[in-house]
C-alpha cells in the first residue's frame, strides 16, 4: 500500500465520519417529534415525563457522540507524512462514533417510540386490538434488525482495517 493511497483512505473516512456526525444530528430531532406528538397526546404525567426523558436522553447523547468528534480535524498534507498514525486516529474516531451511537443515538429514538406505543399497546389490549398493531411492530422489529445489521457490518469493516493497519505496522505489508 502506497503512502497516498494512505492519504486517501484518511481523507474518505474522515469524509464518511463527518458525514455520520450530520446524519446523527437528525436523531434529536426524531426523537423532538415523536416526543412532542407524546407530550401533546397523552394526559398522563407519567407518559408525559417519559417523553420529556426521551428528549433529555437525545440532547445528552447528542452531546456524548460529539464532544470528541468535532475536535478532530483532517491533518494537512505536510503534517500528514505520518500517514499510518493519520490514518489510526481517523479509525479509531470511526470507531468510538460507531461504538457510541447504540447507546446515543440509537436509544433515545427506541425510548421515545416505547414510550409511545407503550401506552397505544395497553390501549389496544384493552379494546382487543392488539393484532392491529402487529404491522406497526413488525415493521418496527424489522428497522432495529436492519439498523443493527448496518452497525455490525460497519463494525467488522473497521476492524478488517485495524487488521490491515496492523498488519502493515508490523512490517508485513509493504509502504512504497
């Protein structure tokens, strides 16, 4: 592996984690709608506190997922002679992002939505409609799966990079 080709993969993974910190900006405001809808729909304190959870939940992990991120920015071309140390500190950046966001992003949408269908649930068992809300949960569970699939893949193709940055500290891939 060149040391450009080095360069360039920095520069496209720096690229993807910035794009996955503005993506991850979308999620408060998920969770914003879903909470206010909550907030605005349910007379109950204890729904209404939920929801108000959610939203404190979403502004905290906001604040987690990004308060290491931002700092970084894309070394120069001179500065970056150190290619593989670049390099490392832009996967471990992706890496710690993907670690956290289960926990920061993805967990206040899923509170704020069991928040919602927690109390449409015992509704729906209370009127006997529960089976109309299997669609509604089906494609629920099918989103988390995807969701989760999505990270894992992310997961291992970081760790296939680890591998091969490792690999080629060690000496046994070639720099030309």
């Amino acid at each position: 592996m060149t040391l450009e080709k080095i360069r360039q993969k920095t520069e496209e993974l720096h690229a993807r984690t910035r794009q996955a910190l503005l993506r991850g900006m979308v999620t408060p405001l998920i969770v914003l709608a879903i909470s206010g809808w909550g907030i605005a729909w349910f007379d109950s304190p204890i729904a209404r506190a939920a929801f108000a959870f959610a939203i404190s939940y979403s502004l905290a992990g906001q604040y987690f997922v990004n308060r290491s991120m931002w700092s970084g920015s894309l070394p120069d071309a001179d500065v970056m002679s150190t290619g593989l140390k670049s390099y490392r500190h832009e996967i471990e950046r992706r890496r710690d992002l993907s670690r956290h966001f289960l926990l920061w992003s993805l967990g206040p949408v899923l509170f704020a939505i069991a928040s919602f269908v927690a109390p449409l649930a015992v509704l729906a068992i209370r009127r006997g409609l529960l089976l109309n809300m299997v669609p509604f949960l089906a494609v629920l569970v099918i989103w988390l799966v995807s969701v989760i699939v999505i990270r894992i893949t992310d997961q291992r193709q970081l760790q296939r990079e680890i591998n091969e940055l490792n690999d080629i500290e060690r000496g046994n891939g070639q720099i030309t």
